[in-house]
C-alpha cells in the first residue's frame, strides 16, 4: 500500500513484488525537502519505482508525494533499523551523511545493496560527515558506492580522507526549500496584457511602518519614470482599504484587486489583495522589494520563492530566518540590499534600466534553478542503478 494510508509497518512481501527495485531514501528531518523532492522526481518520472521515505523521528511532511511509500514509525535505534532491514532488504540506499552509521553502511554493503552518501558541504575542507573522526571516516567511506558532494574540492578531501578513487561525484546541493506554487499561464497572460509593458515593481509582506516608504518610494520613482507602476501585496483586507485610501488622499490613481477593478493606463498602484493572484505577480512583475527587511521584526518571507518565479530582488538589512538565503542571492548579483527611503528611491530609479533588471533576474532564476539540476542529476544515478540491477 503506498501513499497516506500506509501502514506505520509492513513488510516489503506484503506491499512489492520480488521483481520491483526499492529505492529506499533515509534522510533527517531538516532534510525532508530535499529527500522529498528527490523522490517526486524519481516517481513522476516513473510513477511504477517504489520510492520508500524514513526520517529516524518519523517525520512526514503533509505535502509529500502522493505515491511515496514511507514508514511513520521512527528509525531512532539499532533494534529497530535491524528489523526494517531485515522486513525491506533495500537493493538502493541514498542516505544523508548525517545519518550513515558504521553499522548501517556495513549491513547494506553485506547485502549487496549500492549506497549513496548524499553530503555536500561547500565549506572549505570539509568533509560533509560532521565530527567523524579520521578513523570513523575511513571505515565510512569503504562502505559506500558513491559519495555525491557539492564541489569538486570536497571530493579531493574525501578521496584524500579514505575514499576509493572513482566513488564521488559532484551534484552539488539539494535545494532545502519547497518549491513556489504553480502558475496559471493563462491568467498570467491575461494579467501580464494589463500592465501593457509598463516598467512595475513589487512590494510584498510590508509592515505597516514599511507603506509610508514604499509610498514615498514610488512618488520620486514616478518623477523620473512617468509610466511607472507600483503593485503592493497585502494579505489584510482591513490594511489593503486602508493603503488605498492613502494613496489616493495623495493623489494616486488606485487599483484595488479584490474589488474586481482592472488596470488602466492610468492606473498608478495596484494594490493586489486576492491571494490567489500572489504567485502571478511574482512571476509577471521582474522586481520585487521584499518588506519586513528595512523596518518590523526582520524578513518573514523566503526570497527563493520570487526568485524561483524569475524575480529580482529588492530588501533591507533585516533578513530574520533567512539571512542565508539574502546573502546567496546578494552575492550571485540577484538581489540588492536597500538601507533606507533614500537608497531605495535611488536603486529603484536605477533599475528603470530593463536591462539591469534583466540581469538581476536571471541571475535569481540562474541561483534558485541550479540547485533543482542536482536534483535531477541524483535521479538520473539512482535510476541507473535501478536499469543495471533490472538487467542483471
């Protein structure tokens, strides 16, 4: 049985044939993303691979895929991994390092099984497998078929570490972020048709301190760049009024989505408060200012998620939980770090340039796709040795 009427715990006689390859992926819970997504790939592509999911605390995420087999029951000690080895006898382990027991490696090795390390680290001369120590490590490393690292400098210090010539290979990293809703093309289109080719941009997730400063933004964006418009996401309905009634009390001509009025050519703020309509901006306006970052408690919002869309990025110098991810983006040339109402009028003004957009954007959908091509690389090994052990 797969999916999310499994069973906590069922013998692979009861739910595969003898013929099937299991895949079996073991991963820790700040790995779910990633070990889900490899998944997705493995089965969308071929919706007949059994694919089995474990995290040791028997984590699951609501979103997994729907044909997943998976074990809800934990895989936190020696007694119980002896018996789901013994119940499913893996023929494919992909298995993230921070879980590669001696133990387990030298078990699944013994049954012939392939083992795959995934423990990319682009940290210089790291490992990828924590705290191991040098005598840990080389026991480790016999075990395994291939290590799959982020770099080509990671695999030298595991080969110099005890690692056989011939048993890595550079994938680089999982992304550890779900993927953005869908788009509707259509209504995408239809959306896009309104703008007419203005030059826009993209406030989201502002604080209410943030609106006077995108508003102030945009008046001295528009005396440099006439057609320019400003579409402002807000999620309250109560602030979403209020934002328009401002903005028209100094002057503005207002769109207010949720009210079913549409863009006009003179229309000068769009004040996008449909839910439904979130990812369509993000995908339609090439620039998005992100709030939350220049005043409030810190950025709330994960800048991948515009990024992925094919957005570049505007944000200031409070990045919450996602401090890494600005970074990332900051120093691939996607995004720009804005400190104040000056700055952001200045930067703003500067990307009425198209083609500096252009630049900042591909540059963000160049970073949030690299990351999706490790994910079909690790398929595609994965799948191979699914077709050798078919053959054989």
């Amino acid at each position: 049985m797969r999916g999310p009427d499994a069973p906590a715990l069922q013998e692979r006689q009861t739910i595969l044939s003898p013929e099937e390859v299991l895949v079996w992926i073991h991963a820790p819970k700040a790995g779910a993303i990633p070990a889900q997504d490899v998944a997705a790939d493995l089965i969308n592509g071929n919706p007949e691979l059994p694919v089995l999911l474990t995290h040791p605390d028997g984590f699951v995420a609501e979103d997994a895929p729907p044909d997943l087999l998976r074990l809800d029951a934990p895989l936190d000690g020696a007694q119980a991994m002896r018996n789901f080895l013994r119940d499913w006898e893996p023929p494919i382990a992909l298995i993230f390092a921070e879980l590669a027991d001696p133990g387990l490696l030298l078990k699944l090795r013994a049954s012939g099984a392939c083992v795959l390390i995934y423990a990319p680290t682009e940290q210089p001369g790291d490992h990828g497998f924590g705290d191991a120590s040098r005598l840990v490590l080389r026991g480790l490393l016999r075990q395994v078929s291939t290590v799959l690292t982020a770099t080509d400098a990671q695999a030298h210090t595991l080969h110099l570490a005890g690692l056989p010539s011939g048993r890595s290979l550079v994938t680089g990293c999982l992304p550890n972020r779900p993927a953005p809703d869908p788009v509707d093309t259509t209504a995408s289109q239809a959306l896009a048709a309104q703008l007419a080719g203005r030059p826009s941009w993209l406030a989201s997730d502002l604080s209410e301190e943030e609106e006077d400063i995108i508003l102030t933004a945009y008046e001295r964006t528009a005396q440099k760049a006439h057609r320019s418009l400003l579409v402002v996401q807000q999620s309250s309905p109560e602030r979403a009024a209020a934002m328009t009634e401002k903005a028209r009390a100094q002057g503005r001509q207002v769109v207010q989505r949720s009210t079913g009025q549409k863009i006009q050519s003179e229309t000068q703020i769009v004040i996008a408060d449909v839910p439904a309509e979130d990812a369509l901006w993000a995908r339609i306006v090439p620039l998005t200012f992100i709030g939350q970052t220049l005043r409030g408690v810190g950025g709330s919002s994960d800048p991948f998620v515009p990024a992925s869309l094919g957005a570049a990025i505007l944000h200031g110098p409070r990045f919450g939980t996602f401090a890494s991810d600005y970074q990332e983006l900051d120093r691939a040339g996607a995004a720009r770090v804005v400190r104040d109402v000056d700055q952001l009028s200045r930067v703003l003004i500067e990307l009425q340039a198209a083609d500096k957009v252009a630049q900042m954007a591909h540059a963000a959908w160049d970073l949030a796709t690299k990351s999706a091509e490790a994910t079909a690389l690790i398929s595609d090994v994965i799948l191979a040795e699914v077709a050798k052990r078919k053959a054989s």
